[in-house]
C-alpha cells in the first residue's frame, strides 16, 4: 500500500503534509464541521423555501396587476420548474464529483439575483390604475349620476377618468409593456440556483452521518426549513395588506379594500426581502470542506497508534505517497449514462418515481391555488388567506415532519416498514381531503351572475343577463367592474347597472342613491341605496370556513408524518453511490411532469369557472374578478383527488415489491447463517461492508491487530 505511518514527521513528502494535517482533526472537529454544514444547508433550505412559498402567496397579487389570467399565472409559476429542468440532471450527477457546500453556495448567490429580477418590474411599470366611478377629492362638487342617460356617452368616458385620447395613449403603452416576462425569468434564474441545494445537501448529509442518525438528520433539516414557507406566508400575508404603491401614492385616494377583487397589494417588497436573506444563506458554504470523515470513525481503534487511527479516520484514502488523479469530465460523463439506466432499471425507485409524479402534481395544484380557493370559497382576503396557512398548515406539517423522523429512529424502521407508514398517512390525509367536498359557501349573490334582478338564482356566464329593465335607461359598461352592495345582500356589478340615479360622499364614503334596481328584490328595511364594496358572506359560511381550516390542518399533519420515510426508501432502495443521481432525477421528473403543466392545467380549469372576467385598457380580457364557487370547489377538490388516489397503485406495488425483496434476502441470510459463511447484503449493507474491509486492510499495513 505503500503507506507513510511509519515514517518520521520530518521525512513525509510534501505530497503527504496535506493529507496528514487534514487526518489530524479531532472527531469532535470532524463532527462539528458535520453540524455546521447542517444548519447552514437548513438556512439555506429555509431561505429557498421562504422565496418559493412567498411566490405562491403572492400568485393573486401578481394575477391582478399584470391582468392575467390562471393560465397564465400558472406558467409563471411554472418557470421556476423549468429552470431546474435545465441543469437538475446535470448537476446531481456531476456535482457530487466537486466541492458540494461551494456549489450550494453559488446556487443561493443565483436564487438571490432571481428574486430581485422577480421584483423589478414594479419600478418600470408607473403607477397601477383600478377602474371606478368613485370621486377621491372633496373638492369635486359636481354630484355625478352614476346611471347616464344614452345622449351622455361622452360624459361617461369623462367621469370614468377615460377619454379617449388617453384611452388611446395608453393603448400605445401598454401594448408594448410584456414587463411579467421578466417575472417570469426572475422565478425561472431562481430555480437554476435551487438545483444544487437538495440532492448535493442530502448525498452529503448521508455519506458522513452515520446510518441510525441521517434519517434524523434529514427530519430536522426539512423541519427547520418548513420555518420557510410559514414565513413566507406570512411576508405574503403583510404585503397584500400594503398597497401596491405605497410610499408613492396618498392612500387616503385609494377607495378600495384588500377584499376587493381589484386590490393588489406590494408584491414586490417580498421578493426584496428574500434575496436580501438568500444573499445571507449563501456565505457559510465558502468555508466548508469537500468532504469529511464519516461519523464513528474518527475514534481510536484500540490497539493501533495515534497515527494509525488518522488512516483510520481518513478511509485509507488519501494516506497514500501521491495525489490522487485529478477529475476528467469527459470520464464523468461517460458513467452517466450507464448510472442512469442502472437507477431506472430498479424496479422499486421506478414505480416510486411513477407514483412521485401524480403525487406531484395533486401537491403542486393544491399549494398553488390554495389561498385562492380560500378567497373565492370562502370570502377571504388574500392577506388572511396567507396569515392562516402560515400559522396552522405550515406548523402541523413541521411537527409532523419532525414526529416521522423521530419515529424511524425510536423503532429503527426498515424500508418496508418505513414505505407503509409513508402510504398509510398518505392515504389518512387523502380520505380527510374527500370530506372537503361538503364544506363549502354559497355563491356569493350577484345580480345578473348568480342571481337574476329579483333575486332567484340562476347561473349565467353571458354577460348580456347583466342588463335588466331597470337599468335600461342607462349607459353602462358591462367590462366594468366596480361592486356595490345592497341592504337585501344582493352585489350589482357597478353602481351604473344598480340603476343608481345620486351620489353623496367621495372617496370610500361614497354612497349611491334612488337606486332602481334594488327596488326590484328591496330589502326589508326599504332603503335602495349602495354602499361601496361586494356585500359579505353569510354567518354559516365563517362556520363552514372553520370546519375547513379544522379539516386542512389535521390533514397536513397526518400526511407530513411519512414526509420522512417516504426520502429514505427512496435513498435505500438503491445503490449507495445512486444516492445522489435518484434525489436528483426523482426532482427533475418530477418538476418536469408535475411542477411545470400542474399549475397550467390547473388555472386553465380553474379559469373556465370565471363569471365575470375584467378587461385591459385596449379592451382585451383581464384577471377574474368572479368565480362560480361551486365549479371551482369541484374542479379544484375533484382534480386533486384524482391525481392523488391514481398514485396509490404505484405506492402499493412498491410495497409490495419491497416486502418481496428483503423477505427473500432474510431466508438466505438465515440459510446462510445455519451452515454457511457468505452473507447476502443489501445494496446498503454490501458497502457498508466494503469499506470496513478496506479499513481493516489498513490495520494490516500499520501493523495493528485488527481485532
């Protein structure tokens, strides 16, 4: 072997003198290094995690003030795939050859300037413009009637503030503003950066821990980094309270509240926020060694002599004369292939590959529109909608993260036992998920959508229904959005088609008066004036909005409880030196048949269910202003449960695979151990047993008594 153990300090080669300091270290040095790389990679988790959800809680923010629709806000979110796409493959392979932290730390560096690039089209697009009728100065002295008679056309444009030379004006402007693209290629160079951070930070974490403690390990790695999204949400929360403009507007002028469909709040101080903090996460990863040794074998062996323990410590490794041969990317390269095909070609990671994508999928859609589904099916504002699935979802489902690892260490849980509870709290979590069906409101009661003039129901997506005899006498638009609500509960669509004849008040205090419409369903009071604003849900659906929080949060921490397990048996149920390159491609495909078209497909359905669709300055359609609840709660629930309940089948027939397999390696193990000698291993346990031997190897040239 040619070892320098025996040789005197002051004849080592210089060639030596590296690897003998590096093999000096303490195991308690060794050990530290180990948890310093460990809560780094958990900032940087968390800081990832806190950009990514952010995104997420700021989908409505972004939908309004770029007037798009689902669909399309739905690709937005979809880039962030696509930028991990481009280079997962690549770098879970190759990466694992390199210095892992520094290539974790350049990702944090890109995911920074992502969030900026995410953020910066604020400053470039001028100030944001709702329509309205509303007059935000006192000085305004001229009482307007919201309901003009037809020879009045002119006026109208005039008092909507839209004449048509700026109409036109803006047209011009508008039609070459695409600034969402650079939303777009902001969230797509921040996924670019995040490809590095999970399957290097976890191969990493599992080749030095020990066995028994990377499984913890990675339980408080995801716990910690769940800190993320709850804060995320939570930054979501407070900047959809905050105007748009704030700073740069008097709010005092701005008539509308953070519950009007119109409303968008500061979605770009988030992202600010973010890359300031991704900025932070990168810096402890520079600092960090390549590798280290693995945890327990940096003791003393007894019998052998300090230095004999430094080769220990090192594997036999780098105790050598000579370097070892630097890395040539054309002989990387050529393994990849036949790695991949060999990961691929083991049937229990490729039906768990399958079942990962439809799982996927149901996750993605879910997280995705979940705020929105709270604000359509329940009445709530964006900012709360992001305040409580910040404080309620995102902890259930750290406890539960953290409960599931602790559980796989107390009872030392296998891969089969760890596949079953990984698929029995799955399936818990999707039969509470069904239960969602019943919870629900109604349509909100809107004249002319879901209910008629008289206040019976109907359903109608022509907007044509919008004119009734009552506001035959007026010219209104039927693009218009400015709601109005009644004593009787009824919201009109603006306060022209409430056939509203006065106006007293300016700013949020405005009220409409002698309206005509409100005459035709009057409220028991009599009173047939509006006031500003869509009229609020009933008492039933805040109970209806309880039961839903009460069922969503149990749900996720039921499900979060084989978070845990469910990365081990993918990380065991093949080849050690796979490790890496399964994470990786586990997230590429993934990402690539569920992170990218879910959130399409998704708002694409969901967009179907829009009533009233609001309208660009040059007349093309807009972001919705109005969902027919029921249809999105069916569609949005129905899909979800679809794409979850397909992914049992595959979950099952990994189990069933796995139980199989070691049941099959537990008889030769026992046959093995009433007459024979020669063991079959796992693929774990076979290199597990390769590097002892190497260690005992290295015993033998010190000189010690291996036992």
């Amino acid at each position: 072997m040619g070892s320098n153990v025996g040789k005197p300090a002051g004849q080592q080669t210089e060639v030596d003198k590296p690897c003998i300091r590096e093999c000096k270290k303490t195991g308690q040095t060794c050990c530290s290094q180990l948890k310093m790389f460990l809560v780094a990679l958990s900032f940087a988790y968390f800081a990832k995690a806190l950009s990514g959800t952010y995104m997420k809680s700021s989908i409505t923010q972004i939908e309004r003030r770029f007037d798009l629709s689902s669909s399309y806000i739905g690709l937005i979110d979809g880039s962030f795939e696509m930028g991990n796409l481009l280079f997962l493959a690549v770098v879970s392979h190759f990466g694992v050859k390199f210095h892992r932290p520094k290539l974790i730390g350049a990702g944090c560096l890109l995911m920074c300037l992502g969030s900026c690039l995410t953020g910066m089209p604020h400053f470039f697009m001028g100030r944001y413009k709702y329509e309205t009728v509303i007059r935000t100065s006192v000085n305004v002295t001229r009482n307007t009637s919201p309901c003009l008679p037809y020879q009045n056309q002119s006026e109208g444009a005039v008092v909507l503030g839209r004449s048509s030379e700026g109409l036109n004006a803006g047209c011009e402007k508008e039609a070459g503003s695409y600034m969402w693209v650079y939303v777009f290629l902001g969230n797509a160079l921040r996924g670019i950066g995040e490809t590095p951070v999970m399957p290097l930070g976890i191969s990493y974490i599992d080749d030095f821990a020990k066995a028994e403690n990377s499984a913890f390990y990675i339980a408080c790695l995801q716990t910690v980094s769940l800190l993320g999204p709850m804060f995320g949400f939570l930054l979501g929360s407070l900047c959809a309270k905050l105007y748009v403009d704030i700073g740069f507007v008097d709010l005092e002028s701005v008539t509308i509240t953070p519950r009007d469909a119109r409303w968008v709040g500061a979605w770009w101080l988030g992202f600010l926020v973010s890359a300031v903090i991704m900025l932070f996460a990168s810096f402890p990863f520079w600092f960090l060694p390549k590798s280290l040794p693995k945890q327990g074998e940096e003791k003393m062996e007894s019998g052998a002599t300090a230095e004999q323990s430094e080769c220990v410590k090192k594997g036999c490794r780098e105790a050598t004369n000579t370097r070892p041969l630097p890395l040539k990317l054309a002989d990387i390269a050529k393994a990849f292939l036949p790695s991949l095909k060999k990961l691929l070609c083991t049937p229990a990671y490729f039906l768990l590959l399958c079942g990962s994508i439809l799982k996927f999928n149901s996750f993605i859609g879910l997280v995705t529109f979940k705020p929105k589904y709270m604000e359509q099916q329940f009445g709530q504002s964006a900012s709360k909608a992001n305040f409580l699935i910040g404080v309620l979802n995102l902890p259930a489902v750290a406890i539960g993260i953290f409960i599931g690892g602790l559980l796989m260490k107390k009872y030392k849980l296998g891969v089969v036992a760890g596949a079953q509870l990984s698929f029995g709290t799955s399936f818990v979590s999707f039969l509470l998920l069904m239960t969602q069906f019943g919870i629900k409101c109604e349509n909100s009661k809107v004249a002319g959508f879901t209910v008629s003039y008289s206040g019976t129901s109907q359903i109608s997506y022509n907007e044509k229904m919008l004119l009734s005899a009552c506001n035959s006498g007026c010219t209104c638009s039927l693009k218009q959005w400015d709601p109005v609500c009644a004593d009787s509960g009824i919201t009109y669509v603006s306060p022209c088609l409430a056939g509203c004849k006065e106006t007293t008040g300016f700013g949020k205090e405005t009220v409409f008066h002698n309206c005509s419409c409100v005459a035709f369903a009057p409220p028991p009071s009599g009173n047939i004036s509006v006031i500003l604003g869509q009229c609020p849900r009933k008492d039933d659906c805040k109970r209806s909005f309880i039961y839903y929080l009460a069922v969503s949060v149990i749900g996720s921490f039921i499900s979060a409880l084989g978070a845990t397990p469910g990365y081990i048996v993918t990380i065991r149920c093949i080849q050690p030196e796979l490790k890496s390159l399964a994470v990786g491609m586990q997230s590429l495909v993934t990402r690539t048949l569920g992170g990218i078209p879910a959130p399409v497909y998704f708002g694409a359905l969901i967009d179907s269910t829009c009533l009233k669709w609001g309208s660009r300055k040059c007349g093309g359609r807009g972001a919705c202003r109005m969902y027919n609840s029921d249809a999105y709660r069916l569609i949005y629930l129905g899909l979800i449960s679809a794409l979850s309940g397909s992914s049992y089948f595959f979950m099952i027939a990994v189990i069933l695979l796995l139980r199989k397999q070691f049941k099959r390696v537990e008889k030769k193990t026992q046959d093995d151990a009433d007459g024979h000698t020669e063991i079959e291993f796992t693929h774990v346990d076979e290199a597990e047993l390769n590097h002892d031997m190497k260690l005992v190897d290295c015993l033998h040239e010190a000189g010690a008594n291996p036992e």
